[in-house]
C-alpha cells in the first residue's frame, strides 16, 4: 500500500501536461503478454487480462506508472491472444474482443466486441485546466449509462456531468449528483464497461458536454483504465468482479432484522429494547449501537467520539451485555468513526505516536469545523495507524462484538489542507479510498486474527473493489420523506451495477420529517427485497416496530417474519453474488435487454431471477402501474392471481390491507421458506416448505431447469460454511411431473457434505393448476386427494380457491423425489 501511494501520488504528480499537439503513433512491441506503443507524447500500454477485459494504460513521457491498483486484484490470465498490423491500423484481439488502434493520424482507439463496435477511445490522454483523461465516443444515441456510484438521480445517468469525490448530504431526498460512494465505473446497454482505475478526485462526464461524447477525469493518478464487454449485464460484472474482487458471504444473521436507532444511550435501554421485540413476537438478529455506546463528549450535546470503549456510567457491563443477547440469539454492531477530538482520551496518544493525518509540515492537523467539536483524523493508509485502530477493534472483537460501523468514512470533514502518508498525499488524491483502506483494515484484520469469524462491516463509504473486503453499504442520511424514499430503488440498483451489491437504506429514512405509519410501512415492504433489512432513523421518529401502535405493529411483524421465512432464498442470492457478481437486486432491462422502455425503469425490479418487486413510493396510492417482463407467467405472491409477461398492468391497492403490496413470482420457481416455527429457533432445514409455482404450459413446454438453494450452518458465526447444499429442481409443466435432489455445489465439497445426509419433513405445494389432479404420486405411489385445508403427511390437499395441491411428506437422506400429477 506504503508503495503504491508514493509511486502514484509522488511520481504521478510530476505529470507534465500533455502537449497541444495530437498524440499519434510511433512504434510498438509485443512481448510477455504487454503491448507498448510508442507515441508522441508518451507510451500506451496495452494487457489483455482475460477475454473479455482489456487494461489501457497511458505513461507520459518523463513519469512513472505505479505498478498496482487500490482497485484490481487480478493478474493478466494471459488469454490467447493476436496482434497484427493492417492498413492503417494495429489489431489486437483476445477470443472475444479487440482493440484496434489507429496507426496514421490522431490516435484513436477501437474497442470491439465479437465484431461490434461498442466505443472508440479518442486520443490519447486529454490535459483540460487541472484535470487529465480519457475520452470515449458515444455511438448510438439510444445508449442508456448506468453507474458511478451512488447518486440520487434516475438509473440512466447519460446527459450528467458527475463529481467522483465522495460527500455526505445530509436529508437528501430524491435528487442528490454526490453522496457517499463515487466509483468510476460506467456500464452502457450496448453491453460494455468502462472502469478508470483512478482514486483521486475527478469527473465522468456521460455525455455532458457534448452529447455523443463520456470522458474520465481526475486530478492525478494512475492513468489506466479497462475495457470489458459480454452478452448482458451479468456477464459484464462477472468480469469486473472477478477484477476487482467478489464480496465475500455475509454472516447469517447480517440478512435478518436489525434494532436500530439514533440511539440507545444505555446498557439498559438496550436490554430492554431487545426484550419488547421478545414480547411482541418480532423475530431481531441484532442490535446496533450508536455514538452513546462509548458516552457523554465534554462539549455540551457532544460525544466522545473517539474513546473506543464503553461508557461505563451508561454501559456499566457492555462484555456481559454481549454475551447475554448473543444467548437471545442477537448480535451487538458498535459504531466507530475515524475522528479523534482533541477531548478523547486517546488524542494526545494518536498524536504522539504520528498516528493522524497533518498539515504540510507534518505537524497533526486540527479540524476546526467539525460538527462534535476539534477534531483530528486518523491516517488510515499508514500501517501504524492500522496497527493501534486495529488493536481497538480487536478488544471488542475479544468482548464478542463482531458487527463494526464504520461512519462519517468519506471522510465526512476532510480539509484539502490535510496530508497523509507523512506529507506525500495530498486529502484529495485519497479522499476516496479512506472508507476503501479501513475495510480493508477490518477485514483483513479479522481474517488473519479471527479466521472462524465472520465479520459484518457496515460502512458509509467506499471505492471500486471494496466488495471484496465485506464491506456493507448503506445511502447515508436520507431524508424521512416520500422523496427521499423514491430515490432508494434507483440508487441501490447503481450501486449493484458497479459491483457493490448489498447497496441498502436506512429503512423509513433517518433524516428529519414525522412519524408517518405508511411511510414506515412501505418502506420496510421495499426493505423486504432489499440486501439488508435494517430500519435506523433519529430519535424524535421509531424506527423499531415495537414502538408502533396497531395496526402498523401488526402489518411490520407480518413483514419481519416474511423476511426470515424467505431466508433461503436471500441466502442463495448472497452465495451467487460471492460466486459471479450479480447483485441480489437487478434492473427490469436485465430481463429484456432490448426493450428500451425498461433503460430508466427504476420504481420496479428483479430480486434475484425469481422475484420482480413493485414497491409503493407515493403517499396514499390507491394503484400501482407496473411491467411484468415476457417470457414468463408472473404470480402475485400475495393472491395467486397469475398474469402473462411482456405487458403493463395496473395493480390495485387494498387500502384496507396495508399489508399488501405487488410483488410477483416467476412461474416455473421452486420456492424454499422456512416455517413459521423456526422464526424465532436456530436456521435449519429438517423442515421446509417448497412451493413449485407452475409455468405456462403454451409458453414453456417441455422441461425447465431451476435450482433452489438452502444453507444451514451449524454454527452461524463461523466463516466456514460447516453444512450447505442446494435442492436441485427440475419441472415440467407440459409434463406434470417435479424432480428434487439434494446437491452439494462443487466448491463447497468437503465441508458440505453433511447436507445429503439429512432425513427431512418437506411440506410441498403447487400453485397455479387449473382444476384439482385426478391423479397425484410420489415415486410411483398415488395419493389420495381429498379437500380439506390443513395438510398431513401420507395425503394430497386441494384447496380449491387458491388453486393450489398441499402434500406433506418425509424425505429421506439421498433420496429422489419424482412428484407427478394429472
């Protein structure tokens, strides 16, 4: 790290400016699988990583490329690849893509993707002012551009004109250019991506300034960036993510229901908060504590940010604290910031041991204007510094705290008079990575000491590539408002775009406003099919659904339950995100990639492949107008009521039923839940309900492959998966006939194995028959059909109004399953 930052941010900055006259080529060489050329005003380096992604680099003459990335873990797997010169023009071309650099005149970069021309990088790097770049053209004017982190603005960002320094905005509602995590990758809906590997403040520019053109932009840095191409969305972030790293599982309990709030100011407000959702029957799997955990500042209405440690006039056993609601089956996340005020107990320390950022003369700088009072700033990037904040981390991780918040990590306060690294960086060229380096602190931190432990990093901030440090983001300080809540769905989804996918919101919104039960409601109906359901909000509004009256406590349970219930389908999207990138929440245009009404659609979504959500934005709708993608048959999860792809509908609202919201599934799904009476018990699978929602038999004829998957874990803090497999689903609607077989995924063998030995009590159901089977059987033995609504094991159960067979059944360890009606 030490090394990269001087290089980059030393060396880097000695960049002259580029000459006025075009950059053009000169010669080249092909050796050890890099492509220099020589131009004019410096050289182009050229590396196929794999074959589907290129790195571009551009070295001016008289500096150094730093030889590593904050960003890219991947070394180059040196594809197959050719270079040959033909008229006017130097060729070369992995499998799949292809760059062809212009040989006479300005050079010019074209990127291929089997044969189609996706953009073409203009010149060489561009010097404007302060700022230095690539530029790229915009071919078709139809293209939709997708990314650059998280903003409050619609999903297609074509037409802006984007800072990349990340900025808190404090009560932000549906329109904010910067917020918490800019990231300098873009994705067109011509099927390419573009990542600048660069760090330091700059622009992207998506067709700002001239309409058919986008251009990266940033004030020093490595001048590199990466070419990818595919066939659709997730193959673009398989190959980014497989660059920059894959997000590793979370801990079970991290995808269940949080206490939360600004905050529990002690040990006994928070014991108690955590026995109210016993009484009431809310499943919670942790509680987070805010700034009161570490007390009282000395500055009137401050905190002591910066202590580390329990208050102990409020917190007077916090160890013991942990423990007895980990015996609840709750884990404890503390909050942590960088900042140490001048009044902490630990400032004169940090300052002494040259642990925090300073000014020119590496004298420890103070922030005057910060909002708990004077204040410095940790130097996150040097390994000292690392060492001491870990040291603080590992206490708590020692009392049982496995959860870390990680705020205000943009840095929230950050002076560009401020250096890091001993004076050799300057705020601005590392203002983005600071959130980027302390997960990485974290992460690493609990894999090299707590290598049994998952962690949970909850962070505020971050970088391309922070995925692979655990990292959890959250969209800062959102407004509590209905504008501030229709600007989540297309942030989260941009967020999952750059590879970052467990994108959330404070649920009902954190930020000003008053206590609107519907609000609240549909908020946490939206948090249902989020990546983490985790309700936070100031004081003066409950974010906890135990402090709300009926019939909104009533509605909220049914929500908190319907969330564990569907934990194995969660937990499934989360291992196939550790496996190829693709974010757990997906836009509509995943689906149908041509249909260019669906490039700005952003108030509907997929969860997964299986789920399309259509969360209620406005105050008092009555309706709900929405698309239901072609290609399948779509169930209301709610009624059943099933309706075909490729259309809009407009679904009513039972303003009686708050409950209710639209949320589809796609037919041809085998659903695995869990039953009512493992909410509240440790995760396991001897029981579970299945649920085949049946295909159009016109639409889909012959056999549809899906695949279910279930994790159980024996010890649920534990890194290692001890117990995981999938249930194998193959159905044939045309058929009438389910196949199920318990699999245990390849790279899980080994520690999976004890999942096929299980002997289970599985209560299966078809939804969506036209008429009651006359005929029912389970390998070859017919069931009788009878009509009554409770099912028990050895019958078949119609129920004629939701159209639906119910059949309990015992499912022995390794054996298949053929269920097949008529």
């Amino acid at each position: 790290m030490k090394k990269y930052l001087i290089l980059s941010l030393v060396c880097l900055l000695m960049l002259d400016r580029q000459a006025s006259a075009q950059t053009a080529y000169q010669s080249h060489t092909w050796q050890n699988g890099v492509l220099n050329i020589k131009t004019n005003t410096g050289m182009l380096c050229i590396v196929p990583m794999t074959e589907k992604v290129m790195e571009v680099s551009f070295i001016v003459q008289g500096t150094v490329q730093p030889d590593s990335s904050h960003a890219v873990v991947l070394a180059s797997q040196k594809p197959k690849t050719t270079v040959k010169s033909k008229a006017q023009a130097l060729v070369v071309n992995t499998k799949d893509i292809a760059l062809e650099i212009a040989t006479t005149g300005e050079l010019k970069i074209k990127c291929f993707y089997k044969n189609q021309l996706k953009t073409t990088h203009l010149g060489g790097l561009f010097q404007r002012d302060t700022l230095k770049g690539f530029q790229f053209a915009l071919p078709n004017k139809e293209d939709a551009l997708y990314g650059a982190g998280a903003r409050a603005l619609p999903l297609n960002r074509r037409g802006k004109r984007l800072l990349l320094y990340n900025n808190p905005h404090y009560s932000y509602e549906d329109y904010a250019e910067v917020l918490n995590y800019s990231i300098p990758v873009v994705m067109s809906s011509s099927n390419y991506m573009l990542f600048f590997d660069n760090a330091t403040k700059g622009f992207v520019d998506l067709g700002a300034t001239a309409s058919d053109k986008m251009s990266f932009e940033a004030i020093a840095g490595k001048m590199t960036y990466y070419f990818i191409a595919g066939e659709n969305m997730c193959d673009l972030l398989e190959s980014y993510t497989l660059l920059t790293g894959r997000q590793p599982l979370p801990p079970q309990w991290a995808l269940g229901n949080y206490a939360s709030r600004y905050g529990y100011h002690s040990e006994e407000e928070t014991r108690n908060i955590v026995t109210e959702f016993e009484k009431q029957d809310i499943p919670v799997s942790a509680v987070i504590l805010d700034h009161y955990w570490y007390g009282e500042g000395v500055v009137k209405k401050s905190v002591a940010m910066g202590d580390l440690d329990w208050y102990k006039p409020k917190f007077p056993n916090g160890a013991k604290m942990v423990a007895d609601l980990r015996a609840k089956g709750v884990e404890t996340v503390l909050i942590t910031q960088p900042f140490m005020l001048t009044s902490s107990i630990n400032y004169e320390e940090t300052k002494k041991l040259n642990l925090l950022a300073t000014d020119k003369n590496l004298n420890s700088y103070v922030i005057k204007n910060f909002w708990f009072g004077e204040t410095g700033i940790l130097d996150i990037f040097k390994g000292n510094t690392q060492k001491w904040y870990w040291n603080k981390y590992k206490n708590l991780v020692n009392q049982g705290v496995y959860g870390m918040w990680g705020d205000l990590g943009e840095p929230e306060t950050h002076p560009d008079a401020i250096f890091h690294l001993d004076g050799k960086a300057r705020a601005q060229e590392v203002h983005n990575i600071y959130g980027h380096y302390w997960a990485k602190m974290i992460h690493e931190g609990f894999k090299r000491d707590y290598p049994k432990i998952r962690p949970f990093i909850l962070m505020r901030s971050g970088f391309a590539g922070s995925q692979r440090f655990g990292l959890i983001p959250w969209s800062g300080d959102v407004g509590h408002s209905w504008k501030g809540f229709r600007g989540q769905p297309a942030l989260a989804m941009s967020m999952g775009l750059c590879g970052v996918g467990y994108m959330h919101a404070d649920a009902g919104g954190f930020a000003g406003g008053k206590k609107d039960d519907e609000l609240y409601i549909r908020w946490l109906q939206y948090s249902l099919f989020q990546p983490i359901f985790r309700p936070h909000c100031q004081e003066q509004v409950p974010s906890e659904p135990v402090m709300y009256g009926e019939p909104t406590k009533s509605i909220a349970r049914e929500i908190i339950k319907w969330r564990y219930r569907l934990l194995p389908y969660n937990q499934s999207l989360a291992y196939e995100n550790t496996q190829t990138g693709k974010p757990l929440m997906r836009p509509l245009f995943v689906a149908e990639p041509n249909n260019t009404e669906l490039y700005n659609v952003a108030d509907t979504y997929l969860w997964g492949r299986d789920f399309l959500v259509a969360p209620i934005l406005d105050s008092g709708a009555v309706s709900r107008k929405l698309y239901l993608t072609k290609g399948d048959i779509w169930y209301n999860f709610f009624t059943n009521e099933k309706h075909k792809g490729g259309q809009w509908i407009d679904a009513k609202l039972d303003r009686q039923n708050m409950g209710y919201f639209p949320v589809f599934v796609r037919g041809g799904t085998c659903l695995l839940t869990l039953p009512d009476d493992r909410l509240a018990q440790k995760y396991a699978t001897d029981k579970i309900n299945l649920t085949y929602y049946i295909e159009d038999k016109t639409a889909k004829a012959g056999t549809v492959e899906t695949t279910s998957n279930v994790y159980f874990e024996q010890n649920t803090l534990d890194s290692n998966i001890t117990e995981a497999g999938f249930v194998a689903c193959e159905a044939s609607a045309a058929k009438g006939t389910l196949k199920l077989a318990a699999v245990v995924p390849q790279n899980l063998q080994g520690n999976g194995n004890a999942f096929l030995t299980k002997n289970r009590t599985i209560t299966f159901i078809i939804k969506g028959l036209d008429a009651k089977p006359t005929t029912f059987s389970i390998n070859g033995k017919s069931l009788q059909i009878v009509g009554m609504q409770e099912a028990r094991t050895g019958d078949g159960y119609w129920q004629p109004a939701e159209k639906e067979l119910k059949i309990v059944f015992e499912w022995k360890a390794g054996e298949r399953i053929k269920i097949a009606w008529k």
